[in-house]
C-alpha cells in the first residue's frame, strides 16, 4: 500500500490545516490486507461454485487465466477509481475538521461500499451497450479481450495521471471516452468510417452533460445556499472554520451528512460500471455460468413466451410481404451497428424472434440450456434486445403505441434473462471501490483543502456544493453521470 506523505502547511489566515502526514496503523495495514486478502478469496470461490454448479467440464485453464487477469484489472480500475473520485467528498468534512482524516476516509468507503450493494445495477449495462457490438457478441474471441484490456487500462492510466497530479476529473467520464476510443478504432481496423463504431446519439447525451454538469451544479448550488440563508438565519452555519475547533454539532452533523450522500451516491452510480464490466468479462471467459439466467422461476419463462408471441406479431405485421433467405443474424447486427432501417430489418427480426422463441420452447427453462448452446442463445437474445431499443427510439418505425409496448415488455424479458448480476460480483466491486476510497485520497484532499483554504469556504458553502453534487447522481443513474 504506497500514498503520499505530506506535511500539513499552516492556513494563511493563521488557521492551522488537518494534520494529513500521521503515520500508518499497523493494525489498520492488516485489517486492509485482510479484507482485500479475503475478498480473493471469495471471488474464487463463488466462480468455483457457479461453474461446478453448471456441470461443464473443464478441459483448459487458459479461460480461467485470462478470467483472473481480466477480473484484476477490472477490479483494479474501481479500487483506482476509489481514491481518485471520492477524496472530493471528504475534503469538506476534514479541512473543516467535522472528523478526523482516518475516520472521514473510512466512513466514506463504508458508503461507497453500501452504495454499491444497495445499486439496482440499470447503469451496468448502459455501459455496455455503448460498446460496438461486434465485440460485444464475441467478447470471448481475442479481439474481445483486447478491447477490454484497452479500454480499462487506458482509464487506469488517466486516473492515476490526474490523481497523481492533484485534478479531480470524472472517473465516469473517463471510462466513456476509452468505450468511445476502443468504438472508434474497431471501426478503423474493419475497414469502416470511424463514426460508425459509436453510439453518437448516446455519446452526444453524455457530451452535453458533461459540459451542462457545471453549471448546473453552480446555479443550484447557488441558489440553495440563497435558501438556506433565507430559512435557517443562524449566522454560524456562514462562518468559516476557525482554528482547528470543530464546527457546532448541527453543522458538523450537516457536513458529514453530505459527506454521507455523496459517498453514498459515487458508490451507487460508479460502482455499476465496473459490474457490466465484469459481467462481459465472465459472459466472454465462462459463458456456461454467466451467459444466461439460469435463476429464472418458471412463471418468467411462461411470461417470456406471451410477450415473445406478442413481440413476433407486432414485427411480422411490419415485415408482411418480405422474406429472409438463410441466416437473419447479419441484417439485424448492421442495423444494431448502424441503426439504419432496411428492408431487410423486420424480415430478419421476425426470423430471429422466432428461432429464440423456439430454442426457449426446446430446453423449456434457461438452466436446462446444454453449454454448448448457451452462447449463441445469449447472443441472439442480446441482439434482438438492442435492435428493439433501437427501433422504439427510431422516427420512422411506424409502430402505434401498442406496438411499442409490445416489443417494450418483449425487450425486458430478453433482458431479465441476459442482464443480471450475481450478489458476489457486487460485493467484490463494493469491496475494490471501497478499500481504494482507503488509499490514495491525500493528494487530491490536499489540493481540494488548499482551494478551500484560499477562497476562505463557510460551512453553508460546502454543505451546498456536496449535496448538489450527490443529488444528480441519485436521481439520475446513467452513463452520462
């Protein structure tokens, strides 16, 4: 465990900082240790579990290589992310000296932590599907590695870089523009216009938040502390910090309540990308185990059958008078890549429609699903998903509003049977994300509190400015947070 070793610098006003520079507890160091020791462990463990319990047997270990490689990598991108973004949120409470530093530092990975566990996981695979899609259906393949590998050791390296310079920039942000970077080449490399890897709709929605954040974040942050000092008129909540005293207990409750959402809230949201990383990771390495759903209760699966009947109707009525010669896969995976509707783009469908339709009606329930199947079903249930949330978005569909809550109730079928996420692998990332909020946080802590320290922050101010900052988070859990 390395961190950065600074001595605290006296205020120029005369009001002495926290003192940052204390020594490492030994116990601590092996409590950390420990957690992230045990942590290995069950990782381990629950991958031994959920592939015994498939009964595939196991011929090589090279996928299991390549698993824990991906997995350390993964997980070290949230640990990374950990001490990077959330030292933001502590910085307040500690240069106000509303808790100590160690304290602050471990209640906030105690957040992020719950943040993670607590996470619904819709924003896991809103990541995902920013990723071309191609690669998406052989994440398995070499090239599906690659771009894995690419995308979340660029992201590593730019944290590290704006951490190791004292910037607090968007891990979030961060991870989209690698996603976009790996779109953008896969493009180039199979001979194609680089525009045509991305999802630009999305990109744009994620462009525009990025640029409206701050200012969003300034006005509102603005105007509730003009509400506050309208309703609450003691005038200590606007005084700043003196000397290294600790606030009144109501106003030392209020920071550390923002320093609560916020933590809570980075954990909840940022915590998920790592998740739909993962899970594309496992579906690629063991599809046998993570491909398919096989937790399903019967009663899904004879809902899955009504809506894919309703689904099939909906789409042959808009592919009357086309048929489909051979294969329907590449139809329905150009319009996934290009979001173009032809007149090969319903036939298709309707042919894929069927065939999963069929494949579900053959086995009777995922988990009975032979190993050798379990992919291609995936797939093709993945596929079908996308070219239906692209075709509700698309003007020219020509879907009545039945139509579209057909195919809407079809789509989350398909996807309660292909985008979950086991308990273990959101402890693991809650684990990663929190033991990184533990280490790390000095630097950026130390920049934030020096910004504090010059524009003389009150207690009102910073309250104002962490609860904003934890509130689009919560109400808004997407990619473009």
């Amino acid at each position: 465990m390395t961190d950065i070793t600074m001595t605290a610098v006296a205020d120029p006003a005369g009001s002495p900082k926290p003192k940052l520079d204390q020594p490492i507890n030994p116990l601590g160091l092996i409590l950390f240790f420990g957690v992230l020791a045990a942590g290995f462990l069950f990782v381990a463990y629950s991958l031994y579990v959920d592939v015994d319990e498939t009964g595939a047997k196991v011929t090589t270990y090279l996928p299991f290589i390549l698993l824990f490689i991906a997995l350390v990598i993964a997980l070290g991108f949230e640990f990374v992310n950990g001490f990077h973004d959330t030292a933001n949120a502590v910085a307040t409470v500690i240069y106000t000296h509303s808790l100590p530093a160690p304290i602050a530092v471990v209640w906030s990975g105690f957040f992020n932590f719950l943040g993670v566990l607590i996470s619904s996981g819709a924003v896991a695979f809103g990541i995902v599907s920013l990723l071309p899609v191609e690669l998406i259906l052989q994440v398995g393949s070499a090239a599906g590695f690659a771009m894995v590998f690419a995308l979340l050791i660029a992201a590593i390296i730019w944290n590290l870089g704006t951490w190791y310079l004292g910037l607090p920039a968007s891990s979030s942000h961060t991870l989209i523009g690698s996603i976009i970077g790996v779109g953008i080449a896969n493009a180039l490399m199979r001979g194609q216009d680089g525009t045509s890897g991305v999802d630009w709709s999305k990109a744009t929605e994620i462009g525009q938040a990025l640029l409206l954040s701050p200012v969003v974040g300034f006005c509102a942050a603005a105007l509730l502390l003009v509400v506050v000092r309208f309703i609450i008129r003691n005038p200590a909540l606007y005084a700043e910090p003196k000397g290294n005293q600790p606030p009144p207990w109501w106003i030392r409750g209020v920071l550390i309540l923002t320093c609560t959402s916020v933590s809570f809230a980075h954990g909840s949201n940022d915590g998920q990308k790592g998740m739909g990383l993962i899970m594309l990771i496992l579906i690629g390495t063991v599809p046998t185990a993570y491909a398919l759903n096989r937790a399903l209760p019967p009663a899904q699966m004879t809902e899955f059958r009504t809506t894919s009947a309703a689904a099939a109707g909906v789409i042959q009525q808009q592919a009357a008078g086309y048929n489909v010669l051979g294969d329907p896969r590449p139809a329905v995976t150009l319009y996934v890549s290009q979001r173009h509707i032809t007149e090969g783009t319903y036939p298709s469908l309707a042919v894929l429609v069927k065939e999963i339709s069929a494949e579900v009606d053959q086995y009777g329930t995922l988990a009975k699903v032979p190993a050798e199947a379990v992919g291609n079903t995936r797939n093709d249930m993945y596929l079908a998903s996308e070219a239906i949330r692209f075709l509700m978005k698309d003007k020219e569909n020509g879907l009545t509003k039945d139509d579209v809550a057909a195919l809407n109730s079809y789509k989350k079928s398909l996807d309660s049977a292909t985008k979950f996420i086991p308990t273990w692998v959101k402890i693991a990332v809650a684990i990663a994300l929190g033991l990184g909020t533990m280490i790390g946080w000095k630097r950026i802590v130390i920049t934030v509190g020096e910004k504090i320290g010059k524009t003389h922050l009150t207690y009102a101010q910073g309250a104002s400015a962490e609860l904003v900052s934890a509130d689009p988070i919560l109400r808004h859990p997407s990619p473009s947070f």
